[in-house]
C-alpha cells in the first residue's frame, strides 16, 4: 500500500510540474507562430523611385580601421552628401573624415549622441536622412534599396536589415556570434512581421532612413525625451521611430539591404550592451501601451505586450530543470534539456543554415537565452538608470555628462558637462 501511495505522490509531482510548463510552452509557442506566419508572406519593395539622400553619423571615439571602411562603404552608395558629426575630443576620427573629399565634418561639443543626430539632421536640404553608426559597413546597393520604399508617401522611415561584423575584421568571437544569431532572430521573425503591418517598433540605428522634414518637426520631442522625470540619453533609434508611428507615418524594413556592424566581443560588453538595450525598450514600449496611441496599432501593441512579458515566463524552465532534479525526476530533467535543443534549434533554423558552424555553440545560446531574462529582470528593476554604459557618457543629476571609465562604473563622481556649444 505505502509503495501504491508513494507511486501516486511521484506521479502527481511529475504532473504538477509538467502542467505549468506545458501550458505556457503552448502560449509561446503560439505567439511565435504569430510572428512567424505573417513574416512568410514579407517580401521587401521593389520599384525604380528615387530621390536626395543625406548620409549623417554620429562619431564618438571610433575605432580608425572599422571608421575608414565604413566611409569607403558610403561613398560607394553614392548619397548626395555625408555628414560626420564629431565629437570635438576625438581628433583622431575628425582628421580621418577630413581626408575625405566627400564627407562634410561637423564638430560638436556637446556629450551624447542625440544632439549630434539632431544637429546633422537640421543641417540636411535632402529629402530623406540616413542615419549610420560610425562602425557600420554597407553592402553596395543598400542607399538605393532603402530609398524604394519612400514612393509610398504613407512610410516616414525604413530600417536595414543587419549582421554582426568581426570586431577585428577576421574571427568572430563566441560572443558576437551570439549577437549574430539573436540579430537573425529578429529579422526572420518578429521584423518582417510587424514590416507587414507597416509598423516596425525600433528601426536600428545601425542604419535607418527617415523623410528629412519629419525630424525637423520632431527635433523637439527627441532631444526632450524623459521617463519619469529623468531624460534620456541612449535609445535613439526607438525615439525616432515611435515618433514617427505617433505621427501618423508608418515604418517599413527593407530586409534585403544589409548592413554589417560590430558588437562587444567580451562577455562584460555583451551584457552591458543589452542591458541598455532592454532599458530603452522598456521605457520605451511602457510608455507607448500607457499612452495608448500603439493600441492604433493592435498587432504591434501585441508584440510589445509579449516583449515586455516573455522574458520572464522564460524563467519557468530553469526552475522546473531544478526542481525535477532536487526531486530526482531525471526523466524530466532529461526531456526538459531534449527539448530545449530541438526547440531552440527550429527557431534559429535560418541562422544554422547561414551559419552551420554555430551548431556548435547552440548549447551556449541555450544558456545565455535563460541568463537573458535575469539581465532584463535586472535593467527593469533599474530602468530609472541612464548610463551609456559602453561610452563615457551618463545622465547625472538631470543633465547628460561625460564620464571617465570609473566613473561610468559608479567609481567617481561626474565632471562638469562641457558648455553646449556648436560649430
């Protein structure tokens, strides 16, 4: 009787803890396929339109190498005009730029990278702006395919589709790999998809064309940004594009004009880096379902829905893995692991076959997935936090400041912010 009773308990443990995994496996699952079907039928626009084009970016300290091939990749794009908007300390990239015929310097002075975007975009008679890392190395024809989508005059901005570049231009680390496969995650699934809708949440900044004067009238609102009273420094891209769709323009992304840009290649600048990331995006995806005008927008509001909850749901894995093992349910555990490699391997499918050698670190992938909704668990907590954390630049005391390294670290007290001056 004792051995019927314990055989009962075991069984009930096993579908208690198989019931709730199931049950949210179905709903992720679910929500993926409503990314995944609508971005089946994406396919990006085609037509001979053309117009002006400015090329404008922001330049901070850039490595000489990656800034000298990323130029060379412009001018071969042929824009009407480029502008390089140079922090005034980096002398080394202002002489670079200056050995070049086509490229138009402008110095600024003042710390951050949202009043350099906005002084090159003041700066453009062009109808549309492209904005471009500094690192960012284009493929041939990206400027006109970026352009094609401006026939509609509905769309205020198109975004690139993107890949990870070596840091040191030969072998990639495991580290930018796994950037490189969470970049095809979003233009395989939930890119394409919302680009159906015409309403893309965050046109990378790596590189995104906007309708000239659309900036110009939001030059305002973009520099002002704040969140809960603090403003904000980093996340760019998503201020611009959510500005854009509050408008009443649309956003479109041109998947077959690809750019290349490096990430951090160590542990420490992977996380920092999404860190950041997920602190824009949860102030800037709270702050759009608050003030309602993304629910014009039902499929994308969805999504931000999802984003904002999905990290979190993730977590029930680990601690259904833990528990089946405390409670020496190996079978579970065992499924549980299975499971997760063949899942996550159907995912990134498109990734594998681009890139088979990353089979390899899928186990890696796996692992860094589930590290990934404590980082965004943790950037929530500290949302109110503005440091660039990859750059010398932090909000202190309500005002955008340079920072040392230790200071960016919370070693030191802030410099003074320089004088907000122009050239």
């Amino acid at each position: 009787m004792l051995s019927l009773w314990n055989s009962i308990a075991s069984s009930l443990s096993f579908t208690a803890l198989l019931i709730p995994i199931g049950i949210l496996g179905f709903i992720r699952w679910g929500m993926w396929l409503l990314k995944r079907i609508p971005a089946m039928f994406y396919r990006p626009i085609r037509n001979s339109y053309d117009t002006t084009a400015t090329l404008i970016t922001p330049v901070y300290k850039e490595d000489p190498v990656l800034f000298r091939r990323a130029i060379d990749s412009w001018i071969a794009n042929t824009p009407d005009r480029i502008i390089a908007v140079i922090d005034v300390t980096d002398t080394v990239c202002i002489e670079i730029a200056r050995t070049y015929a086509e490229v138009e310097v402008m110095l600024i002075d003042i710390p951050g990278k949202r009043p350099a975007l906005a002084m090159g975009v003041d700066a453009s008679t062009t109808d549309i702006v492209v904005l471009v890392d500094s690192d960012v190395i284009w493929e041939p024809d990206v400027l006109a395919k970026v352009k094609m989508p401006f026939a509609d005059p509905k769309i205020g901005g198109v975004g690139t589709r993107q890949n990870m570049y070596p840091t040191d231009g030969k072998r990639a680390t495991i580290w930018e790999r796994l950037a490189d496969i969470y970049l095809d995650i979003r233009y395989t699934d939930e890119v394409p998809a919302t680009t159906l809708f015409k309403a893309v949440s965050c046109l990378s900044g790596r590189t995104a064309a906007y309708r000239t004067q659309v900036l110009q009238m939001l030059r305002e609102p973009f520099l002002n940004e704040t969140f809960n009273g603090h403003p904000c420094m980093s996340g760019d891209d998503k201020r611009y594009t959510c500005l854009v769709l509050q408008s009443g323009y649309r956003t479109w992304n041109q998947l077959d004009a690809r750019v290349y840009s490096t990430f951090k290649p160590d542990f420490r600048g992977f996380v920092k880096q999404r860190i950041r990331w997920s602190r824009n995006s949860f102030r800037s995806d709270l702050r759009a379902l608050w003030q309602g005008w993304v629910w014009k927008y039902p499929y994308l509001a969805l999504m931000l829905i999802d984003k904002t909850i999905a990290p979190f749901t993730l977590l029930l894995g680990p601690i259904v893995l833990v528990l089946s093992v405390l409670t020496g349910n190996w079978p579970l555990a065992l499924a549980l692991i299975i499971w997760w490699h063949v899942s996550r391997a159907f995912k990134i499918l498109p990734h594998l076959i681009r890139k088979p050698a990353d089979w390899l670190i899928l186990p890696a992938y796996i692992g860094i997935t589930y590290y990934m909704s404590l980082v965004k668990g943790y950037a929530l907590f500290t949302i109110n936090e503005h440091k660039w954390l990859t750059r010398a630049v932090a909000v202190v005391d309500g005002k955008v400041t340079r920072v040392s390294e230790a200071e960016q670290e919370g070693k030191a007290a802030p410099e003074p912010a320089l004088a907000p001056t122009t050239n």
